[in-house]
C-alpha cells in the first residue's frame, strides 16, 4: 500500500533543524582543521615562499623538508622522549587515580572529605606557580635531567581531574553491583578488579587521552627539569629551528606537523571504548 | 542447607532505631517470606543476613555459627536482588559461573555447573547472550541461576519480582516454589505483596516499622490474625475494622450495625474494641442493613462497597448479586470468622 505523503508542515522544520546542525558543524571542523592544514602545507614551503604566501597552496612543494625530518636522528629522538614520558605519565596517572578514586568512592573513613577537597584543590594551580616549589623538591630528590623527574610531577597535576572524574564514574555504578559481587566471593580488591575497572574503560580511555595530550604538549616542566639536549621531549626539540637571529618557521611547521601524527594514532586507538551505554543492563533502567 | 537464627536484632542508622529486637528461627529447608509495607525494614534484615549491612546488636547464626562479623563471602549465602544486579559486561554463562571464577573451582567444573543451572532455568540457549540483550523475566531467571550454581546453604530473595509485569510475576512466583521444592535450600524471600507471601512461603513474618508484628503460616495468619495490623494486612481485599463497645454480649459497633462475637473471644461488658469481618465472609440475608456505593462484578464473584453508618464497607460475595447503587442490602456474617480486637493496643482479644 502506499502510504500517505507526510504532512509537509511537519516534515520541513526537521529538514531546517538538520541543515542547520551541519553548518554549524562544518564551521567547527573547518575552525579546528584550517589551521592543522595551514601548518601541514606551511612545512612544504621555502622560507621566502611561506611569508608571501602564508595561506595557499605552495607554489614549489618541498617534499625534502619533511623527509629530512623522518630521516634525521634528532626528530626520533625526540618523539621517543616524549612517548616514553607521555606513556609512563599516562600510566601512573590512571593507576593512581584509579586506586585513589575507587578507595573514596566505596570506602568511608574519617577525614575523606578532607582528602578528597585537598586534591580537589590542586586543580586551582597552574603548573607555572609551582615551578620554583618544584624545582626545588625535584632537585632535592635528585631526580633533575632525568625522565622520572618529569613524570612525576606531570601525573601529579593530572591527578586532581581523574580522580575527579573516576570517583563520579564510580559512585554512578549501580550500589547492588557491589552487593552481588561481595555476596558473590568478591573482596574490594577483586569487586576493583573484576567490576569496576571493566565498566570504567569510558572513562578510562577519556582520563588517559586528557593526560596523554596534557603530557605530550607540555613545554615548561621539561624546560626547567631537562638540561640535557638527549632527553629532550619535541616542544624543546623545536628550539632547535630556532636560532638566535632567525627562526626558520618553514620547518617548524614540518616538524610540528610531523609531531601531530603520534597523539592522532592514540586517540584514534582509544576512541573506541569512549561508548556510552557499557553499563546498560546492570539494573532495569 | 542450614538453619538461619535471628536472636534480638537491632539495627541503628545513626540516631534512626531501624529494626528493634527481630527474633526469628528458621528452620533448614524453610521457605519464609518476610512481608510488611515499604520501610519497615525488610531489606535491612536481609541485608544483615546477607552481611551487607552491620549488625547494631543480639546474635545472627547460619547453620548454628554466630556469624555477625563475618564477611559476606564467608556466609555460604546467594541473594537475589530487586534490580538483579547482574554484570553487564560479562555474558549470561560469566555472571553464573561469576562466583565460582571467584572460588577458583576447575574450569571444567564451572561449565558443567553453569550449564545445569541454565537447564534448570531454560537459559541454555542464552548463555553467551549479554544482560542488556535479555528482557526483564529472562534477567530475573539468570539472576536466579548466579545464585543456584553455588548451591549455597541459605538463599535470600529481596523483592526479586517487583520489576516484572503481573502476567510474568505470577509464573516466576511458581518457578521459584518449583525451585525450592527440588533444591531444598533455606530461603528467606523478601515482598511487601501479601499475596505473594500467602502463596508461596511455609511461613510468614510480618513486620512493621522496625519490628516482627506476627509469624506464622499463611493460613494461621488469615485466620488468627495477632493483631490489627496483620489482620487489615493480610487478605485481599482488606479487612473491614469498626470501632465499638460490647453490649449485652454482642458487638455493638459506633456505625450503628450489631454483630455476633466468635465463641472464644475474651471480652467483657462494656468493653471498647475493634471489630473486624473480612469481605469474602460477609454474607447475604443478615440483620445488617448496608447501602450500596459501588458494585464490581468480576464474573466470578461481585465485589460491593457499601456505607454503613458513614464508614465505608467491602463485601466480597461468591454469587452475582444484582445490587445498584443506593440499594439496601441485608448482610451478615459467620461470628466464627469474625475477629475483635483491643482499641487501644490492636491486640487480638
Ligand atoms: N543506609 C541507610 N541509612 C539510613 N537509613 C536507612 C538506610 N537504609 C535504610 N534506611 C531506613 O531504614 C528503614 C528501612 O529500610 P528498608 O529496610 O530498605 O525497608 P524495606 O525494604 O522494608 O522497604 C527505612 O525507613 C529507610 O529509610
Ligand atoms: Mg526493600
């Protein structure tokens, strides 16, 4: 049978509202993905080239200044610095957050609340007020130039945002979860284990892509903790182009560009278990 | 299986006296339902039983160990929640053989386990299925099956069927008694829905407000009711109660009716007490006059509200009684079937 044409006065305003989501949409991406292509093709001008044409195409295409990029040293280097730092400040930050957030979700104890808006509190401080502080205790450690002496301090200011985030997640599983599991042989331990920690990979992944990127583009802890031109993470890698007269921007660009492409690869990885919905099924909704 | 014995539980949140000295024995293989309206304090009992709420005080034994400060998971107890409470990131066949994962029993073990159980509860085709993929009944059954695969000594039912429709409320009430007549197992089931309790437990604890009003088995408790409150809770539709004095060996109630007392009630002249008659037992042709407000046919029975001195009374007849409203009925009742009680404390006289 054929069905009725649809009401035309119904139908339209859903086609407006739809058209309108889309441009909105395609003014926030090309917000977001001019720039990445101004500096994506800026790395295959010359120097002379990118400041008279900073934004069209490139009139010569310098494949040369990219390959000598990927085929220099110094530019893995670099990346592997940064990997090494950014995976190992990922890690402590959601093995620490973790326990943390999971002990304040289920556990009471005197003085909780205390703890918990202390941490909260770190989240006032940017890093630049700690420095001299930090500085200070990280040389007193004896943990100067070295990657330990840059991850710590890194996952530190990381922690007050995942806990935060981890202990809501955790307080929003269902109370009877813990119930069932107890009653079911479960410890805490095994209840974290077993439960907790595989309901969690949303947030998980959301914490760890946060740290990752927060890590991977951070510029003044390493300045001031690193000395040394070998454990250099990539934002001091940069300096390199940066000489004391000129700056040559053309391969900044390059180099940046270049450096995009590893923290693309983890959150492309990642993304996937940013899905909601992994608790559905728990309890009746 | 196991014994369960509650002896003078107290349960205290903060300043809020929750459960005031419960004492209960149950015996192995009992099926007892502990029944009462919402917060009087079911859940918290059974949630002691359980070992997931602490014990404020008295004695709470399974299997003739005290075992207060135990931790669940040394209790040798399965519990079946009101929302289920399964893992939803775990299959059908996971969060059955969950516990005994837990319990490092053999792999091979676990399965054959797993599988009886599924059989028992027509899971079998569902064991690789994820609970968001289940309707609720089919949830409510695996829920049912991560509890048996244990073979635990005590099950604990809170409220298991509240979330199902009534069609499938009523043949899981029959799957559940089928269950413990092949199993065996000491169960303590949670409702507030007397019908629930009447139908399938061995016996009845009726609590109200933090305390055990009366035990015993269903039928004891429709015919003796203890008190007014297990009297007006027990029974569908509920009980009529009317305030009034003896007089000249009969009841003669405020609304103005007068009826017989049963034989062994111990009341003296002039004493003031509560009558009660339920619907079902009100019968046709008495010396009662009622003037009919509603009438409900059912087909099988006819259930009339009638007003009777301005108090409202139900009458629940076998027969269809062609009555419109505003109509006179004379009715009456066997006073063998009728109850009094105290005024003041409710108590049965
Ligand atoms: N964790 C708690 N803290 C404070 N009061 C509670 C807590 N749990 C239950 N209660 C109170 O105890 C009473 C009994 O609750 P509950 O056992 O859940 O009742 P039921 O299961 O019979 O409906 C209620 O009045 C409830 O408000
Ligand atoms: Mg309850």
């Amino acid at each position: 049978m054929q069905s009725e044409p649809l009401d035309p006065g119904l139908r339209k305003p859903w086609n407006f509202v739809l058209l309108y989501k889309y441009l909105v949409l395609g003014f926030v991406t090309l917000l977001i993905i001019a720039p990445l292509i101004t500096t994506a093709l800026g790395g295959f001008k010359s120097a002379a080239d990118l400041r008279t044409n900073p934004f069209g195409l490139p009139t010569v295409w310098h494949w040369n200044q990219y390959t000598d990029i990927l085929l220099g040293i110094d530019y893995w280097r670099y990346m592997g610095n940064s990997m090494l730092i950014s995976a190992i400040s990922v890690f402590v930050t959601l093995l620490c957050s973790t326990l943390a957030a999971f002990t304040f979700a289920h556990v009471k104890f005197f003085g909780k609340e205390f703890i918990v808006g202390y941490l909260m509190v770190g989240l006032l401080f940017p890093v630049a007020t700690a420095i001299l502080p930090l500085f200070v205790k990280v040389r007193d450690m004896g943990l100067l130039n070295t990657y330990w002496g840059v991850i710590l301090p890194t996952s530190a200011f990381s922690l007050g945002m995942s806990i935060l985030l981890m202990r809501n997640m955790f307080e929003k599983l269902p109370r009877e979860l813990l119930s069932a599991a107890l009653v079911d042989g479960c410890g805490y331990i095994r209840f974290f284990w077993h439960i907790t920690l595989p309901l969690s990979r949303p947030i998980l992944a959301t914490v760890g892509i946060i740290a990752f990127v927060a890590s991977w583009n951070q510029y003044v802890l390493p300045l001031i903790l690193l000395n040394s031109e070998e454990r250099y993470p990539w934002p001091l890698g940069i300096m390199e182009y940066q000489g004391e007269f000129t700056t040559d921007w053309h391969l900044i660009l390059a180099f940046v560009t270049l450096t995009v492409i590893p923290a693309i690869v983890v959150f492309l990885a990642t993304q996937k278990y940013i899905v909601a919905g992994l608790t559905a099924g728990a309890v009746k909704g | 299986m196991a014994t369960v014995e509650i002896t003078n539980i107290e349960k205290y949140y903060g300043g809020y006296h929750a459960l005031n000295d419960i004492n209960v024995d149950i015996a192995d293989g009992e099926f007892v339902v502990l029944v009462g309206p919402s917060g009087c304090g079911k859940s918290t009992l059974l949630q002691m039983i359980a070992g997931l709420e602490t014990i404020t005080g008295g004695e709470l034994r399974i299997g003739g160990d005290v075992v207060n400060y135990l931790p669940p998971k040394q209790r040798d107890i399965a519990m079946v929640f009101q929302n289920y409470a399964l893992y939803p990131h775990m299959t059908v066949g996971q969060n059955m053989g969950f516990s005994l994962r837990i319990r490092r029993d053999p792999a091979d073990e676990i399965k054959a386990k797993v599988e009886r159980a599924a059989k028992i509860l027509n899971l079998d085709q569902l064991l690789d299925r994820f609970p968001r993929e289940l309707s609720g009944g089919q949830r409510q059954r695996v829920a049912m099956g991560r509890a048996i695969v244990r073979e635990p000594q005590v099950f604990l039912f809170d409220e298991p069927l509240s979330n199902l429709d009534a069609k499938l409320r009523l043949s899981m009430r029959t799957e559940i008694k089928e269950l413990h007549q092949r199993l065996k197992t000491t169960t303590i089931y949670v409702t507030h829905d007397q019908d629930e309790a009447m139908t399938m437990a061995d016996r009845i604890v009726v609590m109200n407000t933090g305390v055990v009003s009366q035990i015993g088995a269903p039928l004891d408790l429709y015919d003796r009711p203890a008190n007014t409150f297990v009297a007006g809770f027990i029974g569908s539709p509920a009980m009529n109660f009317m305030d009034g004095t003896i007089q000249g060996g009969k009841f003669q109630a405020a609304n103005g009716s007068s009826w017989a007392l049963p034989s062994d009630a111990k009341v003296t002249e002039g004493q003031r007490c509560t009558f009660g008659v339920r619907p079902e037992f009100v019968e046709a042709g008495g010396d009662v006059a009622a003037k009919v407000i509603v009438t409900e046919p059912t087909g099988s029975e006819t259930q009339i509200v009638a007003d009777m001195g301005g108090e409202h009374f139900t009458c629940l007849f076998n027969e269809r009684i062609a009555a419109q409203p505003g109509d006179t009925l004379k009715i009456g009742a066997d006073p063998e079937k009728c109850h009094v009680f105290d005024i003041e404390t409710g108590l049965r006289l």
